[in-house]
C-alpha cells in the first residue's frame, strides 16, 4: 500500500505523520528539542539534535504504522519558517538560530529610520523583521565578521531536515519568499535585495529554489540507516508551515482564507497577484504562479494556554477534563453587550510590541464562564483585526477553513464565524502541517498533478459552521468596543515597561 510521509518541524518539536492517499492518517509521532538561550535574546538549537529528532520521529512512525518503508512513496517536510540555519563551507552544521530570537532587533530599527526598510519592501513585498533569514545574516555580517566568513549554505529549518535526508542543499519558493529573500513577484533571488540587506556578493551562500513538489533528492543510506527508511526514498521541495497549513486545510483556491488558531494567529489568503503598495506582515509564493498574503501575531490560542494552566488547571475536577470544563462553560454563553471584552495581547500585539492583554467591563455578576466566552471572543477578534487588514487592501474573503488547536472546540469555531461573519469549515486532520507536506510529497511523486487534486483526495471537511446573523451583530458592536479600547491603551502600554 502506498503512503506518503509528512513531516512538519517547529521550534521545539518534529512530527512525522504517515498519511494514506486517501488522507486517513497512519501513524503519527514525535520528538522534541531543547532550546539553548546563550545570551539576551538570542534562541539557538543544536542542528545535530535537530536530526535526532527528526530522525527519531521517523522511527517511530513506521514502527507505529506498522509499515514496511519501501511502501513510503515519497516525504516532504513543513517547517516555521525564517530564522536562520547554516552549514559550513564543508557542508558540517554550524549554527541554527529560530524564529524567536531577537538578537537583530536594533538593525531593523535602523533599518526603519534610514530608509532601508522601505527599499526592502519595494523589493521583497514585506517588511523585515529580527527573525528574518536575511536580515540575521546581515546582523551576523556585521557584528561576527569571522562566523559569517565561515557560513557555507544559509537556508531553513526544514532544509535543514531534508539535506539530512539527502545530501542535496535545496530550499523551496514558498520559504525562500516568506523569509523576503526573493524579489516579488518574479520570485528569484536579485542583486539589488541583496544589497539592501547588506548582502552584497553574498548570493553563493543562498540555496537553490524549487517548486515545494519538486524532487529535490533522494534518502541516502545513512539517513535511511538513522531513520528506518528505504533508501531511494524520493524527497520534495517542502513548504513553509504556514502555507502547509493551509494546503492540509485544503485551501486551494484563489480567495480562499485560511485561519491557524494556534500559538500565533496565522491568517491567509491566496491571491493572483501580491500586494505592492502597503503589503501585509507575509507574502509567499503559491504553488508557482499565485501567492500567499499573510496577516500574523501571536495572539491566538496560547492566551487560553496561558488562562488554562494559571486559573482553571489547578482547580478542575478530576472528574472533567480541563479543555472539556473550559468549552462547557462558554458554551453556555450567549453574546450580549454587557459581557467582558478580551484583549489577547499576552505576548504584545502585531502592530504593538509593548500591548498588554486584559479583561475590560468586568461587574460583580460575571462568572468564570463569562471570562472563558470573553477569552474566545477576544481571540476571535484579533484573528478579525487581520482578516480585515487584508481587506482593507483589497482582498475579498468570502469563507474560511480555521485550523490549529482552536478548531477543535465547536463552540470556539461557531464563535470564529460570528464574529467574523463568514462560513467557517474545519477539517478531519488535526496535522494540518504534516498533511501539506504530504500532499506536495504526493504531487512530486506523481500520484496527483497538483495541489488542487491532492486536496479533493486528502483533505475531508469535518464540520461547517454558518454564522447566527443575531450574535454576528453583537459581536459586531462589540468589535467596536475592542477597537477602542486598544487605541485608547496604546500610549498606556509602554508605561508598563518603562
């Protein structure tokens, strides 16, 4: 029986899943990393226990599975995208920086009084930013002149994985353009983006940049050795988690949104032609020809993993599971003017960095359930806050599939669709990184001629939620109210950290 194997690499855990053709999931496992902070924010990984972890994550899927690997038609790896991860000039792992490190903050801000910002953007069609592959390599450029004389190949998390795999230096376009390393919309390198960053004559150290299904090596005899593969094992190009994300969601379409309710509120919509003027947080290349338009923050469902594991674990009943008592008690909520407002800044705002979460309105009838209705509710709402940016710049978002740890409460789902006023779908799979990944695996295998045709195989729509035009209108109002408020807050924030 033939399969394909996903892999979809974050910045402390790898998981591999197998996935028939038909997108019924195998067996799944995973590993995780440790995460070294060497000084102030600087947030490194060991490239060598990255492989382990990788290759470990293998194993253990085929063992699972059950699966002789010979019947592994093809893999492709999803990974977080930018940050920054080398090899020397003898190929040997030299440094692997994530996406959360900090340590090139102070350029960008120089970056955005000197102009050069704006030179970037005209050219990549995004702003840069610290976790930036190449606005790391210009930091390191400038301040350790001696490691950047010793980088060899600068590439991504999960090229990382899939040179291990293979042997073969490759990246793909959907990562490569999300990192703003390539001019948009001809997608390739370019000598003029290269210099604003600092990277003049620095082109040699970047990969190649293929299509995410293109075959881009195969498993050597050492990889399938460390990860019970067969050997000859045909390796793709590979995607840039998010986009993954949306492919595993079956967001094919040029229009369609994708919505990730995880730790970062990813939200996505696929475009014929990118944004030139004003671009949003992310624009990648789509399958080849079209484009991915990004709108990003951490402001999703970590603010529940935060509520959780502070206010509602220590003191749950046995008998219940925390997640469970969480979604019964908003679920016996309905909106109305007079509830809390949320603001799921936690961990600072996209536009804010020094944005601080709260709960507004409270009065001594509120009760714990009414605080949980206000978390989703909030959450909800900076998920709309970029949906609407997006059409404010002229995309048309008529429905949405809604991913990540989110979906897979119904009651946080229905409330996604009120608030955002659009039919909101969500999925079977829950490995929604992985399945992309497998998908494009499929696509360079020839199993399916493209995405489109990967998606009607694989991806099943779980559950549909239409918006309640009753509690969309006060949802409405009350986006007002968030809105306000955060404009009011603003030169508040700051003080907090002053």
């Amino acid at each position: 029986m033939a399969c394909l194997l996903g892999l979809d690499a974050g910045n402390t855990m790898v998981k591999a899943v197998l996935f028939s053709i038909d997108g019924v999931e195998l067996a799944v496992a995973e590993k995780g990393g440790s995460t070294r902070h060497p000084r102030p924010g600087h947030v490194e990984r060991d490239l060598d226990e990255l492989w382990a972890c990788a290759a470990a994550a293998i194993r253990g899927c085929i063992a699972r599975a059950g699966i002789d690997p010979a019947e592994i038609a093809a893999i492709g790896c999803a990974g977080h995208g930018n940050g920054l991860y080398a090899l020397d000039h003898d190929r040997q792992p030299l440094m692997g920086i994530q996406s959360i490190d900090v340590r090139a903050g102070g350029l960008v801000e120089r970056w955005n009084r000197d102009g050069t910002t704006d030179r970037i953007c005209r050219l990549a069609l995004q702003r840069p930013w610290a976790a930036q592959l190449p606005t790391l390599l210009s930091h390191i450029r400038e301040t350790d002149p001696e490691t950047f004389a010793r980088i060899g190949t600068a590439f991504t998390c999960k090229d990382y994985i899939a040179f291990r795999l293979t042997g073969e230096v490759a990246s793909d376009e959907t990562d490569m353009s999300g990192a703003a390393c390539l001019k948009l919309p001809e997608g390739r390198y370019d000598d003029e983006l290269l210099a604003a960053y600092g990277l003049e004559g620095c082109g040699g150290i970047l990969p190649p940049v293929h299509r995410s299904s293109a075959v881009t090596g195969r498993v050597t005899a050492r990889a399938a050795a460390d990860a019970g593969l067969a050997a000859g094992t045909p390796v793709v190009g590979g995607l840039f988690d998010v986009i993954a994300s949306a492919l595993g969601s079956g967001v094919v379409r040029t229009g369609a949104a994708s919505l990730v309710a995880g730790t970062w509120s990813i939200n996505q919509v696929i475009v014929d032609e990118p944004i030139r003027d004003n671009p949003p947080f992310i624009t990648s290349v789509y399958e080849g020809t079209r484009f991915m338009e990004v709108e990003a923050s951490a402001t999703s469902a970590a603010n529940l993993e935060w509520f959780m594991r502070e206010w509602v674990a220590p003191e749950a009943d046995a008998a219940e599971r925390p997640y469970d008592m969480v979604n019964r008690l908003a679920g016996t909520v309905r909106p109305s003017a007079d509830l809390p407002i949320f603001h799921p800044f936690l961990f600072g705002a996209g536009d804010d960095a020094a944005a601080r979460a709260g709960f507004f309105g409270l009065a001594g009838w509120h009760q714990r359930a009414h605080l949980m209705f206000a978390l989703f509710e909030g959450v909800a709402f900076g998920h709309r806050a970029h949906v609407d940016n997006l059409r404010h710049r002229g995309i048309t978002v008529a429905d949405a599939v809604l991913s990540g740890g989110g979906a897979r409460s119904r009651v946080w789902s229905q409330i996604f669709a009120d608030v955002l006023n659009l039919p909101v779908t969500v999925t079977r799979c829950q490995e929604t990184g992985a399945l992309g990944a497998a998908m494009v695996a499929g696509v360079g295998a020839g199993i399916f001629p493209d995405f489109a045709a990967a998606a009607a195989r694989m991806v099943v729509v779980d559950r549909a939620h239409e918006p309640d035009a009753a509690a969309a209108e006060i949802h409405d109002r009350r986006y007002g109210v968030y809105t306000t408020l955060v404009e009011a807050l603003r030169p508040h924030w700051k003080r907090w950290g002053s």
